[in-house]
C-alpha cells in the first residue's frame, strides 16, 4: 500500500510534467483504473484518444488499442505500459488472409472489429467496436458484408441484419471459454440474479443472457437495472466500474476463468514508468497509419 502511494504520487508529478492523460480500459487491473482519467470501452476510449488536448496519451489495455489511439491521434505521444500486452483475436487475421477474401467477394464491405491489427484496419472499409457493432453492419451500402475478426460478435450481429456476413473464424480466447453450462450451475446457485454478458461470448451463450452489450453497456445496464444481483459474462475486470457504481447489489462473474491474461500484463509499476521513460511508444507507419484512420473516423462518425 505504501509503495503504491509512492507510485501514485510520482505519477500525478510526471502526468503533469508531461502534459499527459492516462486511459484506461474496464478489463484492467484495479490499481490503473483507480488512477486514469478516463475508464471505458474500445469505443469510448477511441473517443477519448481522438479528442483530448493532451500531448501524451498513455493507453492502459492490449496493443491494438494503443495503435488505434496512434493513429486517430498521430501528432500526440501514445505510451503503453508493457509493449507484450497483446489481443490473440486480433492476431486471428492477417492482411494476406483478409485480401483473399475480399478477392472471393469484390462487392462486399469489410467491417473490421477495432480488435485488429493498424494493418488490417488499413484493408477496411469502416471499423466498428462491440458498442456500435449492429449499427455499423447495418450503415454501409452494400448487402454483402465481409466480417473480421470475431465469428461470435459477428454471429451475434447476424441476428440483428439483414445483411449477408461473412464472417471469419477468429475468437477471444477469454470470452470463448464461457459455456452454457457454466451459465446453467450460476442460475441455479443464484436464481434471482439477472444474466448480462458480452457478444464475444459464444451464440449458444449469448442465447441464454437477459442483456447483452459492451462492457459500458453492461455496466450502465446493471447501474440503471431495478434488479440488485447479476451474473457477468465478461472480463472480470469490469467488477471494479460495476462495484463502484452500484455498491448496494451484487455481481456474480460467471467463470473463474473470465480473466484476460493480457490485459493483466499492464500494472501501476509499469505505467509509471513508461511516463518516466517515455518507452514503450507507440509507432504506425504513416502509409498504413493514414489508410487505417479513414475507418476509425468512419466508424466515429456513424450516429
Ligand atoms: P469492449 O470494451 O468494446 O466491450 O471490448 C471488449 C474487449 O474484449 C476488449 O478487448
Ligand atoms: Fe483480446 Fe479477449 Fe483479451 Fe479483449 S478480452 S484483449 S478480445 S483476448
């Protein structure tokens, strides 16, 4: 506790010293919510990145998010705690993969998930996050509809269009290994609680759930929400949003194993000390950087 005051204390100096602004993922550990200045979703946070007046931004969560805060923000500074904080979704497709399809489908769009790499974002026609997923899918002009790199968010789309997906078979490792029985043994320990769970959980899951959203919906859902006990299908790392804002009810995770072990990598030590250094930096090469901002900003302007 000590030492993470003197942590705290350093990092309020350097955050002004540096002109910079922390934010910070839901899926991150408790010690770097506790000190961002901004916690959300991908969406959310993009957001953030894209508006902050800031010459610094250090981007708490996996890397893809940081590239994405690089590349809306390219004249800014973008920091990341730990450079191995990855996403294996986002590793799930590559730009040679990716071309082939859309070779296979000349007249189909590509909706890419923001859990992708800048490279693949720069083979995409508009992007989209688990927040706005459904409205996006069902903007573009096209009826045929390329889908990267989650089949289960996509699946769970699909339900919500008319549009034709093709959709690729990537997963979130984290997510994927929910399972409908798991869900089953917690109704039936907790049978007054409320069922909300993320779209990267698998279909025969997200069938089973009362609610389903990004982690800011779920967390604003269970805020709102007349019930007092829940059972979360997401990463646990959401408690903290979901314990602050409503202290009185009662948050059940659905899994032990609803932990992303990537987004973990990231602790207080190291965001201090990627302030301090200014490294590990975020760098896109500007050719991909330019053509992967056009479906950032065109997912950013979707109403
Ligand atoms: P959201 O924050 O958009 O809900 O995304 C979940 C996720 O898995 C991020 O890696
Ligand atoms: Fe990737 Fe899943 Fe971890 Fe999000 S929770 S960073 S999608 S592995």
């Amino acid at each position: 506790a000590e030492q993470n005051r003197e942590l705290r204390e350093r990092l309020e100096q350097l955050k002004k010293e540096r002109n910079a602004i922390i934010l910070a993922h839901y899926y991150q550990r408790d010690e770097i919510q506790e000190v961002a200045d901004f916690r959300g979703d991908s969406f959310l946070l993009a957001q953030k990145a894209a508006q902050t007046d800031a010459e610094v931004i250090v981007f708490c969560g996996v890397h893809f998010m940081g590239e994405s805060a690089k590349i809306l923000a390219p004249d800014k500074t973008v920091l990341i705690p730990d450079e191995r904080a990855g996403c294996p979704m986002a590793d799930m497709v590559n730009v040679d993969g990716l071309r082939k399809l859309k070779a296979q489908h000349p007249n189909a769009t590509v909706v890419t998930y923001i859990n992708s790499s800048a490279e693949v974002k720069a083979e995409t026609d508009i992007c989209c996050t688990s927040s706005n997923a459904i409205k996006v899918v069902n903007s573009v002009l096209t009826d045929e509809v390329i889908w990267v790199p989650d089949k289960n968010l996509g699946h769970y789309v699909q339900q919500h269009t008319d549009k034709k997906m093709i959709i690729w078979e990537g997963y979130c490792n984290t997510h994927d290994m929910l399972t409908v029985k798991d869900i089953e043994e917690m109704k039936a320990q907790h049978p007054n609680a409320i069922v909300a769970v993320h779209p990267e959980c698998r279909p025969e899951v997200v069938a089973m759930a009362d609610f389903v959203g990004s982690t800011t919906a779920i967390i604003k859902f269970c805020r709102e929400s007349e019930h007092k006990e829940f059972i979360i299908g997401t990463e646990d790392g959401t408690g903290y949003q979901l314990r602050k804002d409503s202290p009185d009810k009662i948050f059940h995770f659905a899994s032990k194993y609803l932990v992303c072990p990537n987004m973990k990598v990231n602790n207080l030590k190291k965001l201090v000390k990627c302030l301090e250094n200014m490294h590990p930096q975020v760098y896109v090469p500007p050719h991909i950087a330019d053509k992967a901002r056009l479906s950032l900003e065109r997912m950013l302007q979707v109403k």
